[in-house]
C-alpha cells in the first residue's frame, strides 16, 4: 500500500529506480526510451555527468540563498546567458520552481507594469482555446485545457478566449495559409475592442501549442499580425515557451524562427532538463524601465525563487547545449525524425496529421483520414495508446480534447537533443507496435 496521494487512485505506476541516458528503468529491470522527456522536460536524457556534478558542487558550496536577502552566481550567469541569446529588447530574467509559477508571475509584471505606467484601468487577460498554461488558478484560467478546468471552473478569473492557430483543421479549403494565419490573428483585434482597449493587460499565447493542442505550429506571418495587433493597442504580448523552448525547435527559443520579438517570454521544462525543477521568464526593457522610474520593485517573489541548484543545474544544461552543438542536432534530428514518421505514418488510415518543429512534433488520431472523423472520445484513445506505448517500453505524451476540449486524440513527441540515430529508430518502431495495438 502507498501512503502516496497519486494522480491516479486505481492505477498503480511502475517504480521507476534507475535511469541511463534517455531510458528510465523500473523496480522489474524494464527500460523505457523517454521519446517525449516526460512532457517534454528531460532534453539532455536523464544522467549527464556535467549536470549532476554542477549540482553536486553547488550543493557543496551553498545550497540555499534566499533571493530577497542575496543574488549568487549562478543566477547572475545564468541570467546572462539566457538574455544573451534572447530576442533583442529582452534583457531581464526572473527565476522561479515552474512553468506555472512563471506564468503566474508574468500575469503579475503585466498588471504592474500597467499601475507603473499610470494605466490602471487595464488588468484583463486574452489567451486562445485548447491552450494550456499552467495548473496553478491564474495559469488555469488562461488556459483552456477542459479536462483541467472543469472541475475549478468557479474559482477561475474571466479570461476571453479566441481560436488558436490550427490549421489543420480550421483553415477552409478556398483559404491560402497565410491569409487563414491572418483571418485567425485579427480575432485578436475583435476581441479587444470588444473588452475595450482601455482593459486589456495583455494576450498569452504558446509559440507552438502544446500539451492540450499537439504541436500545431503557427503559420507564417500569423505571429507577426498578433505582434502588430498588441503594438496597435498598447497590448503586452507573452509568449508561453513552457515546452516548446529552450532549444527544442532547434532554436534556443522558438520565437526566433518567425522573428517575432515577446514583451514577455516564459520557460521551465528543458530550462533545467528535469535536473532540478526551475522556471523562469525574460522580461523586455521597455517594462524593466517602467519599474525602475516608479515604485523600483517588483511586486512579486516566491522563497524558492532563484535558487542555488536550480540556477546551477539549469546552467550546466545550457553550457552543454552550447559545448555539444546540441541546436544543430536538433535540426539534424528532426530532419531524420520526420521522415521516418513520414515514411512509417505518412500515409495511415488513423494519423490525420504530422506537424510541429525541431523535437516537437505531434501525430493526430483519427477515424478516418480521409474526412479527418475524431475518435469517439468514450473510447479514449490517446489513454490507450499511452499504455500500449509504456508496456513496448516506450514513453510518449498522448492527451485528448484537441478539437473542442472533449474530441481529437493526439501524440507528443519531444525526445532528447542527444538521441542516438538507432534511438530515433527504436522509438518510431515501438511507436508503430503501440498504434498497431490501439488502432489497428
């Protein structure tokens, strides 16, 4: 009997004891291949020896240094680091345990970032449907994930919610990619005049949805409209990089393939590759300088904000992204990725959709591939195919919902950067062992 209080009550986990670069190993001697880093966390695999050591001399050194009282190197290079590569114009970082903390401290600097420019009249949110922020109230508001909000839909903030880019199944048949990407964008617009301008903080967005959406990229020019539409209204624009940043669409964040340049920019996940839990955002010098000329405080913190050996480990995991060209492998890696899902599924009666960038792709179920039917979502697919996937010893990040919060099955994939060729291989065939079983 387990004195544990886990997700599921009727369905006991393996015991995962063991782990040896992207395999985790069970109390049995199973392995697993992580072909999707947990939800898409583990982005160096499990046992790099240059992390484990930057934590264990941190831990030697000081452990805990509270962020209120001290700042400590790894922080300040860290800090560095992240700005350097950033988009120009981001030139702060904020440290805390999360990507839900991170959220939820970004919707915070937002609403200050208003009273410090005299505009207090603005504190309402915009975000899109079937997105996902966060599991913390603020983050879950915002989010539009069914399955997580039904049951706090009482306790939630009023938060307007508009199409996210999916052009696989919302763009029409008559409709250029670009002019879909433009139609989907200006709901934006729509929805701020609406709520009044005068209201509106800002417009929360993933840069490739996630967990709830399936990797669904946007479409060209679609971020670059929504960047104009907050300029026109004076709106912040934050960029959710939670899972799909940090490296993972081969790019250290996903933003900068589109050239699109966030007030706010938010990670966790591949930030410390699962090493030690850490979340942060980057904040523009436009909202840096507005705190420094009015109250010179950020209103906001948490005790485990910055902390030592978070801060330390997250480091080592970008120093060996840096040292071990792991962007380029990346690059290289999804080239092989998506052929081998192409040539194994590109053609399946029950995958409807390939789609996403770098390391992050998703794989859409359906009935039929032809009309693009959904499962019926009572038959819970996504729930199945993730258990055949685990007993072929293979983890992968299924979910269902991606249609309307209820309908459309769908597969993450977010493997590690250091995958070995014959890795990628094994994962797409055990995979295909666990389709098979789920769908025929």
């Amino acid at each position: 009997m387990t004195h544990v209080l886990h997700r599921d009550l009727r369905n006991p986990l393996p015991l995962a004891v063991k782990a040896e670069g992207p395999y985790v190993i069970d109390s049995t001697g199973k392995r697993y291949l992580d072909a999707s880093g947990g939800p898409a966390v583990s982005c160096l695999g499990h046992t790099h020896p240059k992390v484990i050591e930057a934590v264990r001399r941190q831990a030697g050194e000081i452990a805990f240094a509270y962020s209120a009282f001290f700042a400590h190197p790894a922080m300040e290079t860290l800090a560095d680091k992240l700005v350097a590569q950033a988009p120009e114009g981001l030139t702060r970082a904020f440290f805390v345990s999360g990507g839900s903390e991170a959220i939820e401290a970004a919707m915070k600097l937002a609403r200050q970032y208003f009273l410090e420019i005299g505009q207090p009249t603005r504190k309402h949110f915009i975000a899109r449907e079937r997105s996902y922020h966060g599991n913390t109230l603020g983050a879950l508001s915002l989010g539009h994930d069914y399955s997580r909000r039904q049951t706090y839909e009482p306790m939630l903030l009023p938060v307007t919610h508009i199409s996210p880019c999916y052009e696989y199944r919302e763009r029409r048949a008559d409709e250029s990619v670009e002019a879909y990407g433009i139609r989907i964008a200006d709901e934006l617009e729509a929805a701020i005049l609406r709520q009044g301008p005068e209201t509106v903080a800002a417009f929360f967005a993933e840069t490739i949805g996630g967990s709830s959406l399936g990797c669904a990229e946007p479409v060209p020019g679609y971020l670059a409209r929504i960047r104009e539409i907050c300029d026109r209204y004076g709106v912040l624009l934050v960029f959710d990089e939670v899972m799909c940043g940090m490296g993972r669409t081969g790019h250290m964040y996903a933003c900068a393939e589109d050239g699109v340049t966030p007030d706010i920019l938010t990670m966790a996940k591949g930030l410390g590759a699962g090493y030690q839990p850490i979340g942060a955002f980057l904040a523009h010098d436009k909202i840096v300088r507005a705190l420094e000329s009015g109250s010179g405080q950020l209103k906001h913190g948490h005790t485990y904000a910055g902390h030592t050996l978070a801060c330390a480990a997250a480091l080592a995991v970008q120093e060996v992204i840096e040292e071990e060209s792991l962007l380029d492998r990346v690059k290289d890696l999804s080239t092989k990725l998506r052929a081998r899902l192409d040539d194994s599924f590109g053609q399946h009666p029950h995958i409807g959709d390939i789609r996403g960038r770098g390391l992050f792709i998703g794989l859409e179920m359906v009935a039929d591939r032809d009309t693009k039917q959904a499962f019926d979502p009572s038959e819970k697919k996504w729930l199945k195919l993730r258990q055949a996937a685990m007993q072929e010893g293979l983890i992968c990040y299924p979910a269902g919902g991606c249609i309307d919060g209820q309908r459309g099955d769908h597969i993450l994939l977010a493997p590690p950067f250091n995958l070995t060729d014959g890795q990628l291989d094994e994962a797409v065939e055990k995979l295909g062992k666990a389709l098979k079983q789920t769908v025929g």
